[in-house]
C-alpha cells in the first residue's frame, strides 16, 4: 500500500468512528524495543501511530516528552534511526499508517529533498513539523505531496480565521488541534472550548481533525472522541512505560522492554475500549 492512501484508508475503516493516534518517541524506552512497541500499539487498537523524532530542543514538549527524547539522544537516535525504524515497521504492517512529528532542524541539515525521498521510501505517510509554519512550508509540502507523503498541520486556541485557511489550503491527511495552550502533557481539557474550536475549525477545513495536548485518561478521550475525529495520546503513554521501567530496574534490559510495551498496550487497550464505547 502506497503512503498517501494507508492515511485515507485508514479515517475511512474506522466509517465514522474516532481514530486513536499514539504518539511515541522513537528509541524510548530503548530502540531495539521501538518497532515492537509500534506493533504493539497497532494490535492494541491503534489507527495511526505518531513517531516522534528526538530533538534536543523540543519546544512543543513537556517534561515528559523531553525526558523521551533525551533517553533517545543518548542512545544515538536521529532522524536517519528513525526511518530505518519506521522501514523495518513496515517488513510486518502494511497497514498501519505512520505520521513523523518534530521539529525543522534535523529534516534542515538533512536537506528536505533527500528527506522526503527517505521518508517515502522507509514508508513514512505524513510528516508534521512543529516549527515549519503554513507560509514557509509551500515547497516542502509539495514535494512531500509529490512522493505520497501527508503534510499534516498543528492548530491551536489561538489560530485565526486566516491561519486556519491556510493550514487548509496545504494539510492532508489530517489537521491536529492543539487542545492548550502550553506544551504537551499539560493543563486539564475543556471539552466544551475544544468542541467550539472543532466547529470553528470544521468551517474552513474538510479532511479529519484530531485532537491532542492534555488526553490523560480514556473517559476524557471518550468524550472528545464524540466531537473529534481523532484523539492524539503521548505524555500519558510514554509516562506509564517509563513508570514501569523505573520499577523494573532489577530485570534484565531486554525485560524491562517487554514490560514497558506490554503496560503501553493494555493501557491504550483501555482507551480504545472507552472510544468505541
């Protein structure tokens, strides 16, 4: 299956239903766990999985996601890592679509034409860069377009009418509303601010949009989950593996792995349970 159709393919499964997008960053709780812990996730309901790449400035990020990406630099994990990752997923899963997040940086100083063929041909099917606004994201989203791949946008409380059109104009795949303000893992939902942007939003854009920032729970995920048409999960998932490799520190490595991705798994189990409930 081609990049540009396993995304579409993908909304259009779920006839209605919210889609679940984990977000994990790649090399954490350990880079040989990575690609099992993105199999995982897919068989525990999982309709798209978000791959972070690790960055050493991740402004988006709260401290949860940054201590993530640390654990992932020290392991030597960048962006060339991450699709070869993203390549060895797709030897098994075909199916499941796999969106890249993070920052310009590292797609800079690879250049952003040997990234987009990179990322085609690893597998890669929509690329959403924090720090590459509408504006400055013409180019790179029609070569991104050209190769199959999903340029995806963020959104937040504060985009104007006139930011929005534009994220619309470019975004396919689907658009990720930014639930705060803040960074990743804070704050506590208004569901019904977050159902009143989604109509604002719905107004200018017309591909899916996915909710995220502050999902800590599945009953909050099940109640966004009736407005939106994605809910986006990361500080709380890579929080409960990081508890469970805190407390398994007298296992073996390889254990601690499989305890980690077996907590992740049962856990967003719950949340997929709550979303089709």
């Amino acid at each position: 299956m081609t990049s540009n159709v396993r995304l579409k393919a993908a909304f259009e499964r779920l006839n209605g239903r919210c889609a679940l997008i984990p977000y994990i960053t790649t090399g954490d709780p350990s880079v040989p766990a990575t690609v099992a812990l993105m199999h995982a996730l897919s068989q525990a309901g999982a309709d798209v999985i978000e791959l972070g790449v690790p960055f050493s400035d991740p402004s988006a990020d709260g401290p949860v996601i940054q201590r993530a990406a640390e654990r992932a630099i020290s392991r030597g994990v960048g962006l060339r890592k991450v699709l070869e990752l993203v390549a060895q997923f797709r030897q098994l899963d075909d199916t499941t679509p796999v969106v890249l997040m993070g920052y310009a940086n590292p797609i800079e100083r690879m250049g952003q034409a040997e990234f987009v063929r990179a990322a085609a041909q690893a597998g890669v099917d929509g690329v959403l860069t924090v720090d590459y606004p509408p504006e400055e994201s013409i180019e790179f989203t029609s070569m991104m377009s050209q190769e199959g791949i999903d340029p995806i946008f963020l959104l937040a409380p504060t985009s104007t009418d006139e930011r929005i059109e534009k994220v619309a104009a470019l975004a396919k795949g689907y658009v990720y509303y930014v639930s705060l303000k803040g960074v990743t893992g804070s704050g506590k939902l208004n569901v019904d601010d977050v159902t009143s942007q989604l109509q604002r939003i719905r107004q200018h854009v017309k591909i899916p949009v996915g909710v995220g920032f502050g999902i800590r729970d599945p009953e909050t995920a099940r109640r966004i989950g009736e407005h939106a048409d994605a809910v986006v999960i990361g500080s709380k998932l890579i929080e409960t593996m990081e508890t469970v490799v805190q407390q398994s520190q007298h296992l073996e490595p390889k254990q601690q792995d499989a305890a980690a991705i077996q907590a992740a798994a049962q856990w967003l189990a719950t949340v997929r349970a709550a979303l089709d409930n």
